[in-house]
C-alpha cells in the first residue's frame, strides 16, 4: 500500500493571503484528488490532480481559488488563495492505487484563517 | 454514477453490544467498497475493503462487513463496542470500469456509552 505525506498538518493563516499544501506519495498512483472537510461534514472533492495539465474542478470550486498542481506521477499540491474565515477546514489528498483501486490518504492539513 | 449512503448521521449503543452502521451504494458497474474510521482530530484510517473477492470482508479491531449485491449493502458490524470505537465512520464507494474518484457517504457518528 502506497502512504502520503501531506504537510502541512495545521495552519493559521491571516485572511487575503494563501496557503499551500502539499503530498507526496512513496509509490505512483495513478489518480490524486484533493478533498475539503468542514466542520462536522464529510468529504467534498475539490478537484481530480492530472499528471501535467490543468486540474479537473468539481461544481462550486475554481481554479483561481484553488490551483492545483501535478508534476509527476507522485507528487501534488493544492493552494488555497485570497483565504476567508469560510475556507477554514481540514483539506485532503487522496491518491488511487494501479492495482486494486484502493485509495489513499494523507493525513491531512487542518486550516484556520483569523 | 455512483453514490452511497449511509442511513443514519448518528448510532449510539452501550459498550459490549452489538455495532450495526448502514451503507448503501449506488454504482453502474462493479464496485470497490470501503469502511474508514475517523478518530477526533485524527486522520482517516482504512478499516476494511471489498474488491470483488470474499464478500464477507474482515477488518481492524473486530469490525466486518458484508458485500450483499442483491441489497446494494456493505453494513458494517462489530460483535461487541469498545469505548475506544467512538469516532466517525465514512463508506466509501469506487467504481471500477467507469469512475474512479473516490465517493464519501456523509458519515455516520459512533458513540459508546459505558
């Protein structure tokens, strides 16, 4: 099984300014996504992380709020821009594995913004 | 598409009775189906998986869970609660042949009393 590291695990931030999160992944995946999880609610994917080009948006996020890198097969980040007290969460990398479609997740990064 | 639900935001129980959180998926093809605990504060931990083998699946800590096709289920049990099994379960469905992004039920919160 694949472990991700994702850093960092907590953050205050002031508002107007961004943070950027990062995983990395000991094996390759053949998919990475990012999720965000409000307070008391599940998981909401953000967006699927393609190796290479422009990430794919779920309805209700944008890119220019939450650009996402992936260069490689193994490696990811997400920035959360321009930050508003409503953007504080916990935010998630999840990776697929080759084999088995298992997923994988970082242990993920508990945002505050004041 | 595909989608699951879990039928009951919260369960509470007694310690040493039985555990019963529920889980229904929706999927156009075969899916990959999994039970993750998510202590306070912590991150999501893997409890078990289904991926087209055994449909009876065993897992971490006692918990297991049954594949039932015909119903559309992977309940999750466990024979006897320990005080250390509150937390907040998700299930969590991927589809093989068709979507591979992993798709979270809302939650389901597990409390314990003594």
């Amino acid at each position: 099984s694949a472990v991700i590291s994702q850093k960092p695990s907590r953050d205050i931030c002031q508002r107007g300014t961004s943070l950027t999160i990062q995983c990395q992944v000991d094996s390759q995946v053949t998919m990475m996504f990012w999720y965000r999880q409000q307070p008391g609610q599940s998981l909401t994917l953000i967006a699927t992380a393609n190796q290479g080009s422009e990430a794919t948006y779920e309805s209700g996020f944008v890119i220019d709020k939450f650009p996402i890198s992936r260069p490689n097969l193994t490696f990811s980040t997400l920035t959360v821009s321009n930050m508003s007290p409503e953007d504080s969460s916990i935010y998630l990398c999840s990776g697929i594995g080759a084999v088995n479609t298992e997923a994988f997740f970082g242990q993920g990064t508990r945002l505050t913004v004041v | 598409a595909q989608s699951v639900t879990q039928l009951d935001s919260h369960v509470s129980v007694s310690e040493g009775t039985p555990v019963l959180l529920r889980c229904n998926y929706s999927s156009s093809y075969s899916p990959s189906l999994f039970w993750y605990v998510q202590h306070p504060n912590k991150g999501l931990q893997l409890l078990l998986k289904y991926t087209s083998a055994a449909t009876l699946v065993k897992g971490i800590n006692g918990f297991e869970a049954e594949f039932k096709k015909s119903e559309t289920s992977f309940h999750l049990t466990k024979p006897s609660a320990h005080m250390s099994d509150a937390a907040e379960y998700f299930c969590v469905v991927i589809g093989s042949g068709g979507s591979y992004i992993p798709t979270f039920g809302r939650g389901t919160s597990l409390i314990v009393h003594p």
